[in-house]
C-alpha cells in the first residue's frame, strides 16, 4: 500500500483538485440548464427575400411578379386581383411560456384589369389588429368582460 508521502503528493492538492472538479461541474450543470430556458423565436408563412420588393417595379406582369416574390399567401380577386404575401414572427422569453407576435407582416401586390401590377403595400403590425390567420376573424369590442361582471352574476338571481 502506498501513501501520500510515498509517492511526493500530499492530500491538500489532491482535495482542491476534487473540490475545483465539483465547482466546474457546478457551474456547468447550471449554465446548461439556464440555457435549456433561454427564448426562442418562430417565423411563420412568408419570408421575404431581400431586395425582393425592389425587382418588382410598377406595370411589371403578374409572371415576373411570381418568379420574383414565388407563390403567395392567398390571393383576392375582387376589382382587379391582388397576391397576399403573409408572414408572422413571434418569441418565446422563456421557455414553456406563451408566444408573443414581435412583428407581423402583410405584403399586398395589386393588379390592375391587364394582369399588370399597379401598386406595393407593406403592412405591419402598426397598421392594424393582430388577426386569427387560421379562422380569419377580428376581435370585436364589446365582448371583454370587466372585473365586476362576474361579481354581478354572482349578485343576479337570474
């Protein structure tokens, strides 16, 4: 059997080598898991190309328009047709909470009676409601309940 003082290492080194190997340890495990909670964003729908908007000038066809911009979103087809381009970015600060939209886009490309695109509009989260995209609705006003509501039904015998 040999011992510490046998062999030129004596037990001090060797038990802050273990406590620094704990520390390490320590402080890795915490910054993994600090960093499995850490935010997340999402793109949804359309991205833009950069410098996608800028190829498509004024009376261009609605072909160049599709080779340009690719297939949009939807389109509409009243007065003339239009291509809606829709993409939505949201984040997550932590990680199992709830999303938040950061910005929303909608690109609308409008075409004129000869197919020829006659105006570009870029609408943002500034210009309007969030919407639903999936069931296509607006929340409406009047329907928000106040903090008395539920005590009135409470006091309602009704």
């Amino acid at each position: 059997m040999i011992e510490f003082g046998q062999t030129g290492m004596s037990a001090a080194p060797l038990r802050g080598m273990l406590a620094r190997w704990r520390a390490v340890t320590a402080v890795a495990a915490v910054c993994l898991a600090l960093g499995a909670c850490a935010g997340e964003q999402f793109q949804k729908g359309y991205i833009l190309p950069p410098g996608a908007l800028e190829q498509i000038p004024i009376g261009a066809s609605q072909d160049q328009v599709l080779i340009v911009m690719g297939t949009p979103s939807t389109v509409a087809t009243l007065n003339g047709e239009v291509f809606y381009y829709i993409s939505q970015r949201t984040e997550r600060k932590v990680a199992f909470m709830n999303q938040q939209v950061v910005d929303q886009r909608v690109i609308a490309i409008y075409f004129d009676r000869n197919r020829q695109v006659q105006r570009l509009a870029n609408y943002g989260l500034k210009d309007g409601r969030i919407f639903d995209f999936i069931s296509r609705t607006t929340p409406t006003s009047g329907q928000e309940l106040s903090y008395l509501t539920p005590l009135f039904k409470l006091l309602s015998f009704n």
